[in-house]
C-alpha cells in the first residue's frame, strides 16, 4: 500500500489575490501562481496546493477545469456555494476540492470551484444576519433589514468569517501547503470573506498612475478587514501586472509608492509584463506553465521568480519583511489603537 501524501507545511498558507479594478490579471496572476506552487522546489519538496474561486464570474474554475468536473458529476458538483452554506458546516472542507487531472499538476493542484449564484447566496448570508441583529426595542416585523443594529452585524460577520477561517485551518492542516483565493473586482462581501480567510493579501495593478487610486482603495479595504475580521492578515506586497513600457510607468508608479509608503517596501521587485504568451495561454483555459510555446519558458521564469521573491518576504511562517495593515490604518485613519476595536467585533487573536 502507498504511503498517503501529506502536506509539508503543519497548516496551509492561505493567500489573496485582489483589486476592484477588473481586468488587472487576478485569475491569470492566481492561476500562474498556484502552477508556479506547485513545481518541485530546489530542497525536493513538492506542495500540495488547493485553489478557491470566490468569484462569481468563475473565471479561474474555468482554467482549472470547471466544463469537464461539470460535464463529469452534472448537478452533483460542489461548489464554493455548499463550502459556505452553514448547514454544511460539518463536511470536511477537503471534500469540496477536486483534484485538477492534468499532466503538468502531478496531483498536486485541486480546486473548489466557483459558482454563477455567488451573490445571491451572500446575499441570503446577510439577511440571515441582519435578521439576528434587530435594534432594540425592534423586531424582525418591523422590518429589520433597512434599520439593523450595524454594531451587531459586523460582530456577527467576524465570527462568521473567523468560522470559515478556523475550519480550513484545521480542517486542511496535513492536506495543503498552501491556499490562493481568486477574487471578484469588487470591494464588497465576497472580497472581504477572503480577506477573512486569508494569511496574506496580493493586490495586483496594471501600470499607470490613475491605477493607484485603486491601491489606495484597496489599502483602505485591507485595513477595514484587518481591524475588525482578521487580526492574522499581513500584506506580501503589491504586484504590477501587464507591463508594456517598463522605463515609464513602472517608475511612475514606484516614485507615487515611494512617497506614500516613505520607504516601506510594498511594491514587489518582480513585475509581471505583457505578454502574448501569457493571455494565449489563459484563454485556452491554461497556465503558462502547461504552453508548449518555445517562449513560454520566459514568462515561467518571471512567475518563478516572483515566487521567490514571496517566499523571501512572505508565505512562511518565519519572520518575513511582509507589511502589517496597521501600517494602511493608520494612513486612512490616522494612528489609532485598533485592539479594542478588534475585542468589540469579537474577533480573537490565535
Ligand atoms: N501579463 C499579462 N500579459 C498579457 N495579458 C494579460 C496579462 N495578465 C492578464 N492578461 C489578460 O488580461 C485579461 C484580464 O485578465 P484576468 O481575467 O486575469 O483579470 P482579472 O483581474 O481577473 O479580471 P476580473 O476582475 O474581471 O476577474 C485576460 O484576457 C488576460 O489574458
Ligand atoms: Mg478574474
């Protein structure tokens, strides 16, 4: 009998890729990232590694898969939708993956895929809390969904998130190295659960200076997440993604973050360029690194070394040169003690 292959990391580093911005490269950065996870390392290891798309558009489940699983188990395939659906809360969260058959994964890759009714099972999530949150002296007949106690709300949804965070902890300790979280272009709940969920965030931008206003919004969203869901949440750094005139944009960008971040390393050394070879890749529903294309191993080079860039800053549990959010709190809301916010949502430290 063979041994059964167990991760090589004690619990799962779970990481997010985001922006609000649509079209940056979130899928296409999550999936190269996760195939790039998935090589053999230098030391021999080989990680384990699970993919979940939080996004409605299940672009990502697409590239990993989603027609055959669909065509393979028809209305019994399960979804992002039934991992969040509280009444499944004691399945084993290993039992949403699927693992991803293709040569190039070596059943190493699986996927929990997306799913189209996203929102609208968010949507019922937050009515179901809302309605556990009345005003005092109200009741669900007085139409607690537009006058709810938003204190009790929020506490609500950090314990929820906080939920679904501890059970793929504990429930994929031993199974996964590592997690990458795909996000919508949004800021709203589905974005805000995965930052819940997550170790690290990755916000990935396209080049210009127009684009850091979406950094700065999403600084906003990480210190927000940060203090009230999920005290473990650090920043691995930001990535520009989809670089076609190196020399100019690429400097713009890192002058606007060196004055903002006053010397802060935020933004990452590897830059992602454009790249036919990349997009050609993705629209087949592949990662670069499964492109037969005698260029390809360029762009497999970049994304490899990106991954060391990470693994040098972040995504282990030794101390790394990744960014506390505290450091977007206190550009947003000026320096303020955040624990007593932390205790008042309920959220408690591991
Ligand atoms: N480095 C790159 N070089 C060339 N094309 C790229 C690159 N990164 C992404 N693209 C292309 O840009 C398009 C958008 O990418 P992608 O779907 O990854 O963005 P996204 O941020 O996930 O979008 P959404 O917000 O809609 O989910 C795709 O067609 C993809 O092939
Ligand atoms: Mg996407």
């Amino acid at each position: 009998m063979s041994k059964p292959e167990l991760a090589v990391l004690k619990y799962p580093v779970i990481l997010t890729v985001i922006m609000n911005k649509g079209g940056v490269g979130k899928t296409t950065t999550c999936a190269n990232i996760a195939a790039a996870l998935s090589e053999t390392r230098p030391t021999g290891n080989r990680f384990r590694i699970g993919v979940i798309d939080l996004d409605p558009q299940t672009n990502l489940s697409c590239v990993l898969g989603l027609d055959e699983l669909q065509e393979k188990h028809g209305d019994d395939l399960v979804t992002i939708a039934e991992f969040l659906d509280v009444d499944n809360e004691d399945i084993p969260v290993d039992e949403f993956f699927y693992r991803v058959d293709r040569p190039f994964f070596d059943n190493r890759l699986s996927l929990l895929p997306g799913h189209i009714d996203l929102e609208s099972l968010k949507d019922d999530l937050e009515y179901e809390m809302k309605s556990k949150s009345p005003l005092r002296g109200k009741s669900k007949e007085d139409g607690f969904a537009n006058s709810y106690d938003v204190g009790a709300f929020e506490q609500k949804k950090a314990q929820l998130f906080l939920g679904y965070r501890e059970r793929l902890r504990q429930d994929l300790a031993g199974k996964f190295d590592y997690i990458v979280i795909d996000t919508p272009p949004s800021r709203g709940f589905l974005t805000q659960l995965a930052l819940g969920l997550s170790d690290y965030v990755l916000p990935v931008m396209i080049p210009g200076t127009k684009e850091f206003d979406g950094l700065i919004m999403m600084e906003q969203l990480i210190a927000d997440c940060w203090a009230s869901y999920n005290p473990n949440l650090s920043v691995a750094g930001v990535l520009i993604n989809n670089l076609f005139e190196r020399e100019v944009l690429s400097k713009d960008i890192r002058e606007m973050a060196k004055e903002r971040y006053s010397g802060k390393e935020l933004m990452l050394k590897t830059e992602i360029p454009r790249s036919v070879r990349i997009a050609e890749a993705i629209s087949n529903d592949r990662t670069v690194f499964e492109s037969e294309h005698r260029d390809a191993e360029v762009y497999r080079n970049i994304y490899r070394k990106l991954l060391s860039e990470l693994y040098s800053r972040a995504l282990t549990n030794k101390v790394n040169t990744t960014v506390s959010p505290q450091f977007f709190y206190d550009l947003h809301y000026g320096a303020e003690e955040v624990g007593e916010e932390q205790e008042m949502m309920g959220v408690v430290n591991e």
